[in-house]
C-alpha cells in the first residue's frame, strides 16, 4: 500500500501466515497507526495468497517480497523461477548494491534483481517497464507476477510466461471505447491483476 506521492514514505507491507483470517487480524492491529479511512487520488496495493515454493512456510517467505527495507522494489509472484540460485549466487556479488537476502524465495530475487539494475542505469534512462522487460529476461521459468516501485510511483507493471494473467477494469459507470482506444485521463478507473478470472468476478 502506498500514498499519493513518493515523498510520503515507505509502503506498507502486512505478511502473514497460514489463513486469510490471520493476516487480517494483522492489518486490524495496525488500525491505531494507519488511517483507514483516508481517501487517494491514486492508489496502487497488491497482494497475493500463495503454496510456499521455495522455503518454508514462514513470515519471511510470505508475499510480497520486496528488494529490501525500505521496499524499492515489491513483487507478488505465482509460478518458479528455475534458474533463482544462479540468479542468487550472481546477485550476492553485488553486495555492496543489494545486500543479504531476508527470504528462502524465488521471488525476492526478482526484487533484488530489479532494485541492481535500476540503480545500474543512468537515471531517467528507463521506463519502469523497460526495466522490468531487462529482469525478466534474465529469469528462466514459467511464472506471472506483479512489480511495484518507489522510483515509479503509482505504476504497475504486470508480466507472464507461461502462467495465467488476467486484467480488468472498472469505471463508476458503463463505458464502451471504441476500438483500440482507452477512457478519458480524467475517467477514474479502477484496473485489476490477477492469476484466475474467478478472482476478478465480485469487482469488475
């Protein structure tokens, strides 16, 4: 979860454990030191209920995983990265940038992965999905997963191989394009991601 602005700090991050139930639980217990109720322009949040793959069932290995504390880089990930402890082992060269890593997954890799590479660049050079297109050339498998970012604020970035992707769209009322165009910039919209259509049904 993040705000209407990057100077606003650090997202937020509520992991958990076993069932949905639990991790709700968590969010309640934060509700004395995040307002609920507060109303943004633009909002972008994610999330993503998982089979531990890679390590065991453990807070740390929860989703999302993020690059590091200040989460530069987030991602909620379904699928496996085959070729994670070679993308580990070259990751961990590049201490001095990255740092240790705080989980057992595949999917923090991807995080890391992408937080030496934007750093790597010269600034300004890269769009965030032009630098997501460079990580994920680099991961072998077959996965579908979503990336999120303090450098690009209120953008997502959503990719596949292999696995299943879906997207939708809500507006406050019907609206028909026609082909090949998109809603007005000044229409709100809502757009979801997700793994399965059933997931979509109740909200688009």
């Amino acid at each position: 979860i993040d705000g209407d602005s990057f100077r606003e700090g650090v997202p937020v991050l509520f992991r958990q454990i076993g069932a949905v139930e639990n991790l709700e639980t968590t969010i309640d217990e934060a509700s004395g030191t995040l307002n609920f109720e507060r109303c943004f322009c633009t909002h972008a949040g994610m999330g993503h209920t998982r089979w531990a793959t890679h390590g065991d069932p453990a807070v740390n290995n929860a989703h999302p995983q993020s690059s590091d504390p200040s989460h530069e880089f987030i991602v909620v990930h379904n699928g496996m990265i085959t070729n994670c402890d070679l993308l580990r082992s070259l990751l961990r060269e590049q201490s001095g940038v990255v740092g240790g890593f705080a989980s057992e997954t595949d999917t923090e890799v991807v995080a890391k992965l992408a937080q030496l590479y934007y750093h790597s660049a010269r600034p300004g050079t890269l769009s965030f999905a032009q630098l997501m297109l460079q990580v994920l050339c680099q991961c072998e498998g077959s996965f579908g997963l979503v990336c999120k970012s303090r450098p690009f604020p209120h953008e997502l970035v959503a990719a596949r191989r292999g696995s299943p992707l879906v997207i939708a769209t809500r507006t406050p009322e019907p609206y028909e394009p026609p082909a090949a165009a998109t809603p007005p910039v000044d229409t709100p919209m809502e757009v979801f991601i997700a793994s399965d259509p059933a997931a979509l049904l109740a909200h688009s």
